[in-house]
C-alpha cells in the first residue's frame, strides 16, 4: 500500500514537472506560465515533502527524479526551439519570393522589428530572472 502511494505520488511529481516547467528553466516571469511554481520549485519540493511526509530518502529521490525531467524537457524544448526557427524562415523566404521589391523591404522592415522586440523581451525576462535570484 505505502509503495503504490509513493509511486502514485512521483507520477502527480512528473506530471507537475512537466506543466510547471517553464522554459530556460523557469524563465516565464517567476509564476511557470499557468499559475506553476515556476521559478520556486524548491517549494514544489517542500511542499511534497511536507504533504507526502517524505522521508529524507525519498525526498532525495523526488529532487533526482524533477531534475532529470528539467533537462530533458529543457533538452527538447530547445530541439522545438531550433525546428520551429527553421520552420519559420522557410516559410518568410517563401513569402518574401512571392513579394515586390517594395514589399519585400517592408516584409523584411517587419522581421527587423519582429527580432528587436524578441530581444527585448528576452533581455526583460533574462532581467526578472536575475532579480528573482537575489
């Protein structure tokens, strides 16, 4: 019985892991992007431990298990990252090809701004991230 709690209770883990998680590791303004702990998943931890009465060992566990499920959906977050990229500068290639040449300048105007504000809003994120550290 005390096993298949357990075990019950490192799936709720996993599965919180993986809608909590935010990506960059908790980069989605501190709050996990949908009401998640977010950038506080130490206090997922605590929580766990205290709800669960978690012994030591298992706590030791629970933090190697959210760890790992961290990196690999920071590992294919980042493999999205790089496919949707590709994906998008195919499609504004093939977009810009069917364009006049004034279009063409106002369409790649457009990118310019588009990749400025990116920047900015990662600068501000990278920011809050800093901050929330401190």
């Amino acid at each position: 019985m005390k096993k298949a709690l357990i075990a019950t209770a490192l799936i709720g883990v996993l599965g919180m892991t993986v809608a909590f998680a935010g990506p960059g590791g908790g980069d989605c303004g501190g709050k996990g992007g949908h009401g998640g702990f977010g950038g506080h998943r130490a206090q997922m931890g605590e929580m766990l431990t205290k709800k669960l009465d978690l012994t030591a060992e298992q706590q030791t566990q629970v933090d190697a298990i959210m760890k790992e499920q961290r990196t690999k959906m920071d590992e294919m977050r980042q493999q999205m990252q790089k496919q949707m990229q590709a994906m998008r500068t195919e499609g504004e290639t093939k977009v810009a090809a069917l364009l006049t040449p004034e279009q063409a300048a106002t369409f790649q105007k457009m990118q310019d701004e588009r990749k400025q504000r990116q920047e900015e809003r990662r600068e501000e994120m990278k920011k809050r991230l800093e901050s929330d550290m401190l």
